[in-house]
C-alpha cells in the first residue's frame, strides 16, 4: 500500500541536514549547492570526489552526493567504503547517464533530472519519513 505523500515544505527541523556533494563537474556543485541549500541543508562541496573518505572522517556529514560520472567502479567502492566505515551516512550516487554505468547493485541515479527529486528525498529521509 502506498503511504500518501507528506508535504514538508513548512516543517523544520531542529538541526540542518549535513550534506557534502563531491563531483568533479563544477556545474553540478554549484546547481545541487544552491538547492540544496535553499531548502535549509548545510551544504559542503567537494570538488575531488577521491578525498570523500577523508572528508567525511574530518566532518558531521549525514549525506554524501557523490558523482559517478567519471568513473563508477571508483565510486562503487567509495561507496561501499563508506557505507563499512561510517554506516549512518546515506550515500546517494549520480552520474551523467545512468543507463551506461553498470555498477551492478549499486543504485546510480541520474545527476541532472532528479535533483528536486533527490532534494525532496533528503527533505523526506531527514523528517524520518518514507521516501520514494
């Protein structure tokens, strides 16, 4: 049974969402920057996606957005890093076409027609509530 979807437009919580968004591709950082910091998320942009483990270790980062576009073997086991050391950061992984990165059951998302959808999920996951 599908749950209704809940608007959280009006809903704040009482400590920002920590999100680093590391990607080469300085367009997306800026664009995935902006909304998610408009939508109240403390953003931290990274532009060497390689340095993810380190930066992650040094900061209180809940959600990590890392680009898969250059290489999704590389990010794969980033990911998967990640997911073994610090398992209560989300890690969310995009790349330019989606279709052509067989990451196997990694799940890649595409980097540039989900961002509202993706801020919107962040928004849901934060509240504690499902997402989709």
């Amino acid at each position: 049974m599908e749950q209704p979807r809940v608007d959280t437009r009006n809903v704040r919580s009482l400590r920002p969402l920590r999100v680093l968004v590391a990607a080469r591709d300085g367009r997306f950082n800026r664009v995935a920057g902006f909304l998610l910091a408009r939508r109240g998320f403390e953003v931290e942009i990274l532009r060497r996606p390689s340095a993810v483990l380190d930066a992650v270790s040094r900061t209180g980062i809940d959600v990590v957005i890392v680009d898969a576009s250059d290489s999704v073997s590389d990010t794969a086991r980033t990911a998967a890093a990640l997911e073994a050391l610090h398992p209560h950061i989300t890690v969310v992984v995009v790349a330019d076409d989606p279709v052509d990165a067989d990451g196997g059951a990694l799940r890649v998302l595409p980097k540039w027609t989900s961002l509202e959808s993706l801020v919107a999920n962040l928004e849901a996951m934060h509240l504690g509530l499902e997402t989709s």
